[in-house]
C-alpha cells in the first residue's frame, strides 16, 4: 500500500548481528544481507518463515530491475493492527489514523512495515495468509515500492504529483500482481467504454490496481525494461512524459489497444 500522505521517517540502524532482545515489550534486531529485521518474541517462532518470503521478494526485485537495493532498509513486522497504526500515525503525522482493514503493509525507501503475515486472518480482510503467492505478491509489491523510494527524487513519495498510478502500477505489475483475472477485468472495463480519460484516474476506484498494473505493463513492453527503470526517478507527470517524448492521450491509446491484443 502506498501512503497517501508521507512523512519520512528515519531510524537508527542498529548494528546487531544475530543478536537478541529478551523483553517481550522490545524489537528483536536482526541483520540481514540489505536489511535489518525488527520483530518480537511472539513472531520468534515465525521468523525463519519470513524470512523467506523476504529474500525471495527482495531477489524478484532485483531481478526485474537488473540492480541492487541502493542501501540497506528496515523491516518492521507487527503484532497488532494498533502497532501498525501508531507506526503509520508517526511517520504520516496523521495522530487520529487507523488503518482500514485492508491495510496490512507499506513501504518507504529506508522502512517496510508490515502485520505478521500469519496474522491476516485474524486482523485483516482481503488477505489470507496460506495462499502463499499472493502473500509472497504482497510481500514483493511493498519491497518494491522500498527500491522506487531509494531511485525517486522522494524517498518516501511525500512529493509527487500525478504519478500515483505509476508509483502502484509499477509495484503491482513487477510484483506478479497484475494477473490473468485482473487483466480480463480491464478488457471488460475497456470492451464497457468504463475507462478513466486521465492517468491520475486509473488510480481510483476498484479497478485501480488492475488499470495501473497494465498501464505500466504497456510502458514495459513499448519501451523496454532499461527505460521504465529510468522513470523511477520522476516525481511528476510531467517528468515522465517528457522521459517517453509522449503525452497522456497518447499512452492512453496505445495502452487500449494493448489491451485489446492481449
């Protein structure tokens, strides 16, 4: 999930190598190759699990992009919808604000916070947790917002303008999001006329993922994978257009009619 309102929040890296906490009230700390991992006793048992879908995530990320993480970050997992939200009221300066139940992750170029995966079935809709590709989807998703973070001009997306379609597209294409069942639920929003006229539209309403996802898909396909990486560093839409030497009703149409052969 992308914050709609961002305030970067930097924290110490502190440099312990398997080393643990013993209170229950504390981060455990864990460093990782690119990483370190915060997390309580109550997720000690679940760890080496994570664990996994982190290192798979954070390889399917730089794989796609042929580059690395540009620094090291931090993963948070919480225990609690309400350690994730005071997470999220901090860094977003928003005191009063709880969290959908939807929400279960987000990243920034130097954090990841995320709910304990296995307790989504619990604390969350929308996500269960046994359905390993869609978790590890999610997982790769906030990892790669983590890498756009690290290339953009706005590490934690607090300065951007009409490029939020591209900032979750390009997470939900890369990720494996952008699937057969949400590209079919395009090509009927498309065959329907039910398409957005601009770009800042495609991220809104229940097709948002779907619409932006191939929007992103198209760009990767007309332009290659080395250009669309360079798009990472534009804060706004003006920049990415004047990137591909093209304008918005251009995308729009051949994004239609890439849609239509796919």
């Amino acid at each position: 999930m992308k914050k709609q309102t961002f305030i970067l929040f930097t924290v110490l890296l502190v440099p312990v190598i398997f080393s643990w906490t013993i209170s229950q009230d504390k981060w455990i700390v864990e460093k990782q190759n690119g990483y370190f991992l915060y997390y309580t006793t109550s997720d000690k048992h679940n760890i080496i699990e994570y664990k996994t879908y982190f290192e798979d995530g954070k390889k399917a990320v730089e794989n796609f992009f042929q580059s690395s993480f540009k620094h090291d970050f931090n993963i948070y997992i919480h225990t609690s919808r309400a350690s994730l939200d005071s997470a999220w009221q901090k860094d977003w300066n928003m005191p009063d604000f709880k969290s959908q139940c939807w929400m279960v992750a987000s990243g920034i170029a130097d954090k990841f916070d995320i709910i304990s995966p296995k307790m989504w079935d619990n604390l969350a809709c929308e996500h269960i947790y046994s359905d390993t590709i869609k978790t590890q989807n999610l997982i790769t998703h906030e990892l790669i917002h983590v890498f756009h973070g690290q290339q953009n001009k706005s590490p934690d997306f607090s300065d951007i303008t009409g490029i939020d379609w591209f900032v979750e597209g390009l997470a939900t294409y890369a990720s494996g999001q952008c699937d057969s069942i949400r590209i079919l639920d395009v090509k009927k929003a498309l065959l329907d006329n039910k398409i957005p006229e601009s770009l800042n539209k495609f991220w809104t309403g229940n097709l948002r993922y779907g619409l932006s996802g191939t929007v992103v898909m198209y760009l990767d396909n007309k332009y290659g994978r080395e250009k669309l990486t360079s798009l990472l560093e534009h804060n706004t839409l003006i920049e990415v257009l004047n990137s591909l030497e093209t304008n918005e009703l251009e995308i729009i149409d051949g994004w239609k009619r890439y849609i239509k052969e796919l």
